[in-house]
C-alpha cells in the first residue's frame, strides 16, 4: 500500500482513481481548487486520515508551494491529472489565443509545477512514479487538426515527462505519461467509450508494475506502450 498524490480529485477520473484506491487502502492525498470539490462520500475517508485533501490551483505556484508545506510525508506515485480541455476556439484559422495560453498553463506548465513542488515528497519514497494524465490527442503522429490547443498541450506536456524521466533516472523516479482512454466524465462527454471505473482499473493496474526501464515512455490505460 502506497500514498498517492492525485491532482483534481473531485470529479471524473481524478475522482475515481482516489475512490478505487481508498477502497484498496492506499493513502490518497487529493487536490481540489475549492470546497464544492469535497463531496460529502469522502467524510469517513477523511475522518480516519487515510485521504488528505489539500487545496490547489495548478496555474498558481504560489497555492501549490503552500499545499507542498503542509504534506509532512513521503509521496510514492503523483498522479498529474488535473486538466482542462481548452476554450470554443481553437483552430489554427481562428484561435483563442488566452483560452490557448490557459490551457498550456494548466495542462503543461502545471504537472511540472507539482513535480517540481512535490519532489522532495518523492525523493523520500522507497518506489517513487510520477504518472502524468496526458491524452493521445497529443500524440505526434495524428495528423487532426481540431482542439490544437489542447493537442498541443499534451504534446508538450509528453516531452515535458520524458525529460522528467532522464532527469530523474538516477535518482531512480520513474515518470511516464498515460492516456486514461476516451472516457465519460465532464470532459469526455457522455458518447465516450469507457466508464471511469474501466479507465481507472486499467491506469491504476500499470501504475502498480511499472519499472524504472520503461520511464520517458508513453502507455494507455490497457497498460500498452503507445507512441508519442
Ligand atoms: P474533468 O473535466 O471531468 O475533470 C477535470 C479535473 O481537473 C477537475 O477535478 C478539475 O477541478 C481539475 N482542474 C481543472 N483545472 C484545474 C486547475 N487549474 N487547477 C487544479 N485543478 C484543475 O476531466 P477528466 O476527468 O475527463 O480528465 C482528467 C484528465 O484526463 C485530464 O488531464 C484530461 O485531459 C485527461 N483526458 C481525459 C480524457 C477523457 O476522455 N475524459 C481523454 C484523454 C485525456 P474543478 O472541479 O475544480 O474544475
């Protein structure tokens, strides 16, 4: 049984990736941007300490270096899943350029900023993973051009792990990144094909047997190597 750090843990996968972990007994640390996001199921949970909640905007440094200050414990796998899909706008011919700048912020800049903030977390973990819930939109070889600020994010996010990865090898921190499948939730939409359970059962199984020799790689939830 490990802790587990998952970013946006109050709605959609982040939601039931805390649930089914909870159940199994891990420790979960989740974090929300506001108290709408502490739903009332996780009373027991908090009440016996086995989930933390801590509250964070992944834009804003400043609440995530806060929140890192009151973590007093080692962290095994951060679970960057917080993301948004980006504004109305966003092709290439007519783009929303701030709602593009937001989403590089909370989908790129943001998972590296809670390595970043919570790396000391896992440098005292005996088998630590930084497991980064990116998406196969951003995957270099699809050649679909809609939603390019969110394609774009992800791609970058991707290279951004894989960096992570060769930085970290040495000091034996596997980091990869996941596509959680095209799943039903706020974002996926209700035509999605999988349920949060499957996506998380599937995501949760390849976090409990990745090894440090598949670090920088990128894998979807059935556990397979995809490309980037
Ligand atoms: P949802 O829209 O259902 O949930 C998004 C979560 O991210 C919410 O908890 C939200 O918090 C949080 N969040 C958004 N912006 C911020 C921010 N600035 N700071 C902190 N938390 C934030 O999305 P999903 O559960 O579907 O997606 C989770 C991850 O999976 C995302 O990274 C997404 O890109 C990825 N993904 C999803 C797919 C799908 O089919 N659903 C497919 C491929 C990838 P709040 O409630 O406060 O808004």
């Amino acid at each position: 049984m490990g802790t587990y750090l998952v970013t946006g843990m109050g709605r959609g996968i982040g939601h039931e990736l805390a649930r089914v972990l909870l159940r199994r007994g891990d420790r979960v640390i989740g974090t929300v941007r506001d108290e709408a996001g502490i739903a009332p199921e996780w009373a027991a949970f908090l009440a016996s300490g086995q989930l933390r909640l801590v509250m964070l905007d992944v834009r804003d440094a400043a609440s995530i270096g806060k929140a890192a200050a009151q973590i007093d414990e080692p962290i095994d796998v951060l679970v960057n899943n917080a993301g948004i899909i980006g504004p109305h706008r966003q092709s290439t011919l007519d783009m929303d350029f701030e709602g593009f700048l937001e989403t590089l912020d909370v989908n790129t800049l943001g998972p590296l900023r809670i390595v970043q903030a919570f790396l000391p977390h896992l440098r005292r973990s005996k088998a630590p993973r930084i497991v980064t819930i990116s998406s196969r939109m951003g995957s270099l070889s699809h050649a679909k051009s809609d939603r390019i600020a969110y394609r774009a994010s992800k791609a970058a996010v991707n290279k951004v792990m894989q960096a992570l990865a060769t930085d970290l090898q040495g000091e034996g921190i596997v980091a990869i990144s996941v596509h959680p499948g095209w799943v039903r939730t706020d974002m996926g939409g209700s035509g999605a094909d999988i349920s949060v359970e499957e996506s998380a059962e599937g995501l949760i199984k390849l976090i409990d047997r990745v090894t440090l020799a598949e670090s920088g790689l990128f894998f979807d939830w059935t556990g397979t190597q995809i490309s980037f």
